[in-house]
C-alpha cells in the first residue's frame, strides 16, 4: 500500500527544468515510455540559472506542495555558470522559506543531463514521496501565523 493510499494526499510539484538538459531528459523519459510520477508539472526554462526566487514563491502560493529545480551538471553549463547561480540561490531560498517554517526540503535542486532519463525518474519518485511525507504546505497557514507573530 502506497503512503498516497494511506494518507489520501496527493502532492502537487511544480519543476523548473533547464531547456537542454532535464527537460531534455524528461522527454526522453516520454519517448522511452519510463513511468514517471504525474505529481510533477513541469515547466521548461532556457537555464536552472534563470529561475528566480519569485517563481519559487508564485508556486507555493498558487497551490504547489513542492517544487523541483532540474539543471544540467556543474561545469556542464550551456550558459557557462547559470547552474551554480541557481545552486547558490536555491540554499539561500531554503533558509528563507525554513524562516516562514515552511521545510527547506520542499525545494530541491537536481543535476539531471539529457541522457538521464532514469535519474529523472528516480528524482521524481523520490521528491514526490519526500512532499507526501511531509504533507500539504497550506501557504497561507504559514503566512498567517507568520504574521501573527511579527504583530504581536
């Protein structure tokens, strides 16, 4: 029995996939039909180095549980250094978001290249049981007590 079965919550995942690579390998996933979990709706960017914070924070509060940044491996950047700029901004989100007591874990980075397509697979089973065990964010519980405790 799956932990979907047992707690009846069904993660929503947004990914931010880098165009050359982990899009690359969720395609080829498709094409190689390897089952891949529906939990993660992903969205392709032209680098990991591109995602901006904001977009992190857009998908929390428009529903998403958790949310995947998938990025070609370092040093193997198309845009020279876009990846280690989204590793660097990506620790700095998850000490921001843990001060709002939001888990740092619901924001994960992955190196995953276009001939990945296991990996991608195994990343995505993973993040979505790693976001059902931790259950639904509810971003705006968060806010709110957040709020409570800065005006009291």
């Amino acid at each position: 029995m799956s932990s979907e079965e047992t707690n009846g919550f069904n993660p929503t995942i947004i990914g931010f996939y880098c165009r050359w690579c982990t899009h690359a390998a969720a395609d080829l996933a498709g094409t190689s039909r390897i089952p891949v979990s529906a939990n993660v709706i992903g969205i392709r960017v032209p680098c990991s180095g591109r995602v901006d914070p904001s977009f992190i924070f857009d998908a929390f509060t428009k529903g998403a549980d958790g949310v995947l940044i998938g990025g070609c491996h370092l040093g193997d950047c198309h845009y020279d250094e876009g990846n280690y700029s989204a590793f660097k901004r990506t620790k700095i989100l998850q000490k921001v978001i843990q001060e709002f007591g939001i888990e740092p874990e619901r924001v994960r980075i992955e190196w995953i290249s276009a001939s990945e397509a296991n990996k991608y697979q195994q990343t995505l089973k993973e993040f979505t049981e790693t976001i059902r065990e931790l259950g639904p964010l509810n971003w705006d519980k968060h806010l709110q007590e957040r709020e409570y405790e800065i005006s009291v």
